[in-house]
C-alpha cells in the first residue's frame, strides 16, 4: 500500500497538482509534437525561448533527459571529460547517467556548497595535450545546487567560469532544475542567467507545480543536435501538449508563488535552529532547501527520517548526519510548526541512537 504523507517535504516535486492546473491541461490544443506540430508545446517552447534568451528549444518529459541529451552533444567523443560540482544531481542520481549513457569521464570539483570558482577548474582545463588524455569539453553547473545545499550561484562567478571554459574550448552547461529559485530570490532574470550557457534547461516540476517536463535550451544548431539524442532515448512525446500545457499554466500561476514558498522553508529553518542536537545555520538557506546535519552525540539522521515519517512527515536521509528538506508552495505555515515539535521531540527523546 503506498503510503501519501501529510508533510512531504523530500522534494518540490511532491506538491499537489492544482485543479486549476488539471483543467487547464484537459483543455489543451494537442498535435503531434514530433514533427513539431503540437500547438501547446510549440507555444511552451516560444516563451521558454523568450525567457531565457535563447534561439530554440525542445520539450522532455525530464530534467535528467535534459542533462543526458544535453552532455551528449556538447561532448565530441566517447571517453571525454565533464567538469562539474562533486554533489551534481547527475553523479548521484542519475544511475551513473555521465559513465553510462554519456560514456564521459566526470571531474569532480570540491565546490562549496555545489559552487565553484574558475581557480578550482583551471589545473584541470589547462593541462597539458596528450593523445592518451581525456580531453575536457564541458563545464556544467546547478542553479540552485541541490545536494549542494540549495545555494544560488552569483552571476559573476558564472561569469567567470564559463567566460574561462569558453577561451579555452569548453562548452558549457547549466541545470537549471531551480533557476526561476534564484531568479526569484536575486531579481536577476533568467535570461541574465542564461547567457553564459551553451545549454540550459528548466523543470516545471520543481516548484512549479506541474506533473513532469523540462524545456532545453540553446542554440539551433545545438537543438537539432538534441533531437537526434531525444528520439534516441525514447523521448519522443507525440501528443504531449497535455503536458506543456501543465508548464505553461505554473509558468502563469504558481511561478508568483515561489518566493512565499521560499520563504516558509526559510522560517522553518529559523525555527528548526533552535533545536538542541540540529546544527544548521539559517543564513545558508537562500531558497528552498535545508540541509541540516544532526549532531552525531544525539541521533542521526536516518533515525530521524524513520521518526518523521511514523508520524507522516517524510524528508531524506541524504547521510548518517545529513537531512535534506525541500520546501514548495504546498507546505503550510502549520506545516512548519508541526514539523518543528515533531524535530523537537524526537530529539529530545531519543537515546543516542
Ligand atoms: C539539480 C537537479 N538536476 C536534475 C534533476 C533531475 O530532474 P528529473 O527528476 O526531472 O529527471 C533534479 C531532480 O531533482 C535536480 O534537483
């Protein structure tokens, strides 16, 4: 029996679909998106375009289809290197997406807090050529990082980064799963964002409430590259303006709504904080994302995790000490509170676990 939980803060993916947004899609224009004709989805791809200053566009059913067909273009060859953060989502949770499908070699940069400097990348970019060396194509990054702690790269370190990746060759690449999270918290617009990339792409299911899909973005050149991988990976979507008609609806209504929903996640890690045994500094929470150790003397966090959710409040045990908490626009200020007594309490009663 699946289990729905009261609170569920294990990610941004899991608020509730909207009945406005249920009846928008059931009203959807659809057509047959492989041959470009789906109505919905074309019009989802002009304002993704718009928005992210960007020439083309093309519709996946997922964030993680995005970083794969995206690597793949970018990479000339079978067994070169991808630079990104050491906690980026496709080297944890994509089923080995970058050696597997990519079949690229990832160089893990020790980022702080998922960000990194162009100090950190230039040993590796600036080495020397070698036939017998992976040669390093592409730099990628997350905006915001996730298991990096939920922290908004700022524009001129991305600036950095990709202006010295692109003198020396290198494409790059952003993951913009939470993009709108930083543009909504800085003010700087995506498309701000977005100029230092090669490639970006955005989620719809992040934060905006939709069920699934992402929009990839670039290049014309690098579009029609990506629809070869996306057909080859079973992404082709035939009548999928359902669908994009699920995106273009959060684009209009629940987009406004981010930033309340930051801050609830903040105020909650204001008040998480205070709980003897959670060592968590507030200040680091810019979005939507908590990620708080538990002192290793008093439990740990798979204890935790297990206790939550006996009383149906589900986060993720990312380590033994370290707990991850997504906030979204479904978590109540009730919520919060609630999951702050249940923090407490547990904590005050466990017996070093
Ligand atoms: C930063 C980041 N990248 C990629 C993904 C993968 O997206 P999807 O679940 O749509 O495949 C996620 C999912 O949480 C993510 O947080």
């Amino acid at each position: 029996m699946l289990q729905k939980y009261k609170i569920d803060l294990f990610s941004d993916t899991n608020s509730e679909l909207s009945s406005g947004m249920r009846a928008y899609m059931m009203e959807a224009e659809v057509g047959n998106e492989v041959a470009g004709e789906d109505p919905t989805v074309n019009r989802l791809l002009d304002r993704v375009c718009d928005l992210l200053g960007k020439e083309a566009a093309v519709f996946m059913p997922s964030g993680t289809m995005c970083n794969g067909v995206a690597f793949r273009v970018l990479c000339q060859r079978p067994g070169d290197t991808i630079i990104l953060d050491k906690t980026a989502h496709p080297l944890h949770k994509a089923s080995g997406l970058i050696s597997g499908l990519v079949q690229s070699v990832p160089y893990l940069v020790d980022g702080k807090r998922g960000v990194f400097t162009t100090e950190q990348i230039q040993p590796i970019i600036e080495k020397p050529f070698g036939y017998n060396i992976s040669q390093p194509r592409v730099v990628s990054i997350e905006q915001i990082t996730n298991l990096g702690g939920g922290a908004i790269w700022p524009l001129n370190t991305i600036q950095d980064v990709c202006s010295f990746a692109h003198k020396n060759g290198l494409k790059t690449h952003m993951d913009g799963a939470r993009l709108f999270g930083a543009v909504v918290e800085t003010g700087i617009p995506a498309a701000t964002y977005a100029r230092s990339f090669d490639s970006v792409w955005i989620d719809f299911c992040k934060g905006l409430g939709a069920p699934m899909g992402a929009v990839l973005a670039g290049s014309k050149e690098f579009i029609e590259e990506a629809w070869y991988y996306k057909f080859q990976q079973g992404g082709g979507l035939h009548k999928a303006g359902i669908l994009a008609a699920a995106c273009l609806y959060g684009l209009d209504n629940n987009l406004p709504r981010l930033k309340e929903a930051h801050e609830t996640t903040q105020e909650l890690a204001k008040l998480l904080n205070n709980i003897p045994g959670i060592i968590l500094d507030p200040q680091v929470v810019e979005a939507n994302i908590i990620l708080l150790k538990v002192e290793q003397s008093k439990s740990t966090a798979f204890f935790l995790e297990k206790e939550l959710k006996k009383r149906s409040i589900r986060t993720l045990a990312v380590d033994t000490n370290t707990l991850r908490m997504i906030g979204h626009m479904s978590i109540t200020k009730e919520n919060i509170q609630t999951v702050y007594e249940a923090v407490s309490d547990i904590l005050e009663n466990s017996q070093n676990v």
